[in-house]
C-alpha cells in the first residue's frame, strides 16, 4: 500500500470536505480516493473501517476520514485527515454564526429563518421515518423506542435512556440474529493506544485548564465532549443531546434558536453535529465555537484510537452487537421526541406549514438536503 504525506492526507480530506453534503453518503468518495485513485487502502481494510466506525459513537463520514489517516499514516494521520474534512464546515458554520447574530432583526433574515425552522422540523421527521424502518424492526424495538421517545418528550436526560436501552438490548436480543451485516476481521490491527493516552492526557489538562481560567468555557468544552462520547448510531444521534443540555439543562438559548442552529449546521458541509459550533460561538463567540468544535469531535477520536487492539474482539461479540442495536433503536425515539418538541415549539402559519409538508416531500423524493433548505428560505422570504 502507498503512504501518503500528512499534508496530503489533509488537502485530499481538505477537497472532499468541501462537498461533504450528506454525511455517510460522503464514504462511496472516500472509498475512491483511499482505495482507487492513491491505493492508501486495500478493499478490505477499507470495508473493515465501515464495520468498525459504527461501533463507535460521533459521525460516520468523520469518523471514516479518522479512520483512513490512521490506517495510512498514524495517528498523525487521523488527527490530518480528521482536522481536513471538517475544517471547511467549521468555518462555514462560523461565518454563518456571525452572520445569525449580526442580522438577526432585519425582517427578511427573520423570516427566511422561519421558514428554514420548518424545514428543520421536515428534516428531523424525515431523518426519523428512516431510522424507524431500518432499525424497528420487531415489537420489542417498537415498544423500547417508544419508551425512549416519551423519556425525553418529557424533558429527562436522554443519556440515561440510551444507556438504559443498551443495557436492556444486550439481555433481551440475546440469540437473535444482530441487525446489519456481519463485521468481517481484520488479520493485522493496527494499534494506537499510546496516541490515545497522549490525546486523553491533553484533552484532561486543557479541560483543567479551562475550568481554572474561563469556567464557562470549561462547561462549553465538558458539554461536549459528553455529547460525543455518547452519540452512538452516527450524528443525529448530539440533536436530542444536545438539545436538552443547552436548551433544557443550562438555558443557554432557547428551541427557536438551536433549531435556526441545526438549519445553518445543514447548508454546510459536514455532520449535523457542527450543531456545536454554533451553540460555542452564541454563548462565548468565536474562542467558544472554536472549543465546543474541538470537544465534540475528540472523544470519538480517542475511542477509535484507543479500541484498535480490540478491533477483532468488536467485530465479532455478539454483546457489543446487542449494545449497538440498543443503540440505535434508543436513536429512533430520542429523533422522535426531537420531532415531537420542535413540532411544538414551531411558530405555525399557512406559509410555514407549506414549506414543511413541500420540504417533507422533497427529502422523501431524496432530493439534496442543501436545495431544500435554501428553498424554504428563500419562498418564507418571499411568502412572508
């Protein structure tokens, strides 16, 4: 297999970043760089990430970039192509932030933003549908689902219910077959738990340090790293999280607000989650977003490199297999409860109900995520 230069690990990760719409619909790209075009991977290297990257929590399509840097160059390498691939997001997100809270009066930006919370409300159901058909697939997911859902409507602490349902999983599921494909093994695995203790070392000191020198940073940089640390079943996984932490647990802004969050996060490249760059930069402007970003995507990072000895061992246990369902089928109700709250909190007229139901139809139709954003701005801008 070639080796790649750091630097171009981080430019190729750079330009695919730049398009990342979509998220997991990134990886087919990925695959043709790492694979055909640089032979960084074998095929089977490759397939063995896509295996391996859902049984850790943050974003898929980052969290694959993690993945290719390391099997190519190291943890250097997963540092590069993870910092590549997200940084156009991040600065989009920024830009973007700045712009939300310098013309937040203006009448026009006002309305656009309304009717991009409608189709922030289409796009939560739609995302909701999905998981449900994949993931729901007996009475059993249906009723721990529902359970899930009606935990978090209700305003308590979703971890609790994701940790509750995996637990539940692993004795329930116990003998049936696992949901997905079987994990195929990998016959070298690499391993980078002393780059995982360095990253973990860092994170600890910086987190002391911020709690010593600006605490609401501190708390900034906790909330997320929690966030990720528990956002198993890919990105959508931080919008009931962090929802309740920023909305509910701390009032840092209210569901109005981090729903206008979510639809920039949509109209840049990148996960969902860049949801957090946002939430930094409206609680301690541009020091805050840079570290709410930073914190959410670490944790991710630290089990990918931590774990690489247990590759193996995770492919084929049937109890992290279990855990993962639970996982997932807890993901279908937090979306739901999500769902349920903007649902509510929407401010509901003839204009923002039409572009919902248009938006709903057109995510549905698989119609790119960006256009119908932009859509739906532009008509509230004009219906209004």
């Amino acid at each position: 297999m070639n080796r790649p230069s750091l630097a171009r690990l981080f430019f190729t990760f750079l330009r695919l970043g730049t398009t990342a719409f979509g998220g997991p619909a990134m990886i087919p790209f990925m695959r043709r760089e790492a694979v055909d075009r640089f032979g960084w991977l074998s095929e089977k290297t490759f397939g063995f990430g896509m295996a391996v990257t859902q049984m850790v929590p943050g974003a898929t399509a980052m969290q694959m970039a993690a993945y290719v840097g390391m099997r190519s160059r190291g943890a250097l390498g997963a540092v590069a192509a993870y910092a590549g691939f997200s940084l156009p997001a991040f600065l989009l997100m920024l830009g973007l932030s700045f712009l939300y809270f310098t013309t937040g009066n203006v009448a026009w930006i006002t309305s656009m933003f309304g009717g991009m919370q409608a189709v922030v409300v289409a796009l939560i159901l739609h995302a909701s549908v999905n998981f449900s058909r994949r993931y729901l697939t007996g009475i059993m997911e249906r009723m721990l689902a529902l359970g899930t859902a009606l935990w978090l409507f209700y305003g308590h602490n979703p971890i609790i219910a994701l940790v509750a349902v995996c637990v539940v999983a692993v004795f329930v599921f116990r003998g049936q077959a696992d949901a997905g494909a079987a994990l195929s093994q990998e016959e070298a695995p690499c391993n980078h738990v002393g780059a995982a203790v360095i990253l973990a070392v860092l994170t600890g000191t910086g987190l002391g340090l911020l709690f010593w020198f600006a605490p609401q940073l501190g708390d900034i940089a906790a909330l997320m790293l929690k966030i990720d640390l528990f956002a198993f079943g890919g990105g959508y996984v931080s919008v009931p999280l962090m929802l309740h932490e920023v909305v509910e647990a701390r009032g840092w802004m209210d569901a109005s607000m981090f729903m206008d969050g979510i639809a920039l996060g949509q109209i840049t490249p990148g996960p969902i989650v860049m949801t957090a760059t946002f939430v930094g930069y409206a609680v301690r402007g541009l020091v805050g977003a840079f570290v709410a970003t930073v914190a959410v995507f670490t944790p991710s990072l630290f089990i990918l490199l931590a774990s690489t000895p247990l590759y193996g061992r995770l492919a084929s246990s049937g109890v992290a297999r279990r855990a993962l369902r639970g996982s997932l089928v807890s993901l279908v109700g937090l979306m739901a409860a999500v769902a349920g709250r903007f649902l509510l909190e929407t401010h509901w007229n003839s204009v923002s109900v039409f572009i919902a139901a248009a938006a709903f139809m057109a995510l549905r139709l698989r119609l790119n995520v960006l256009l119908v954003v932009a859509a739906g701005a532009v008509l509230a801008a004009l219906l209004s």
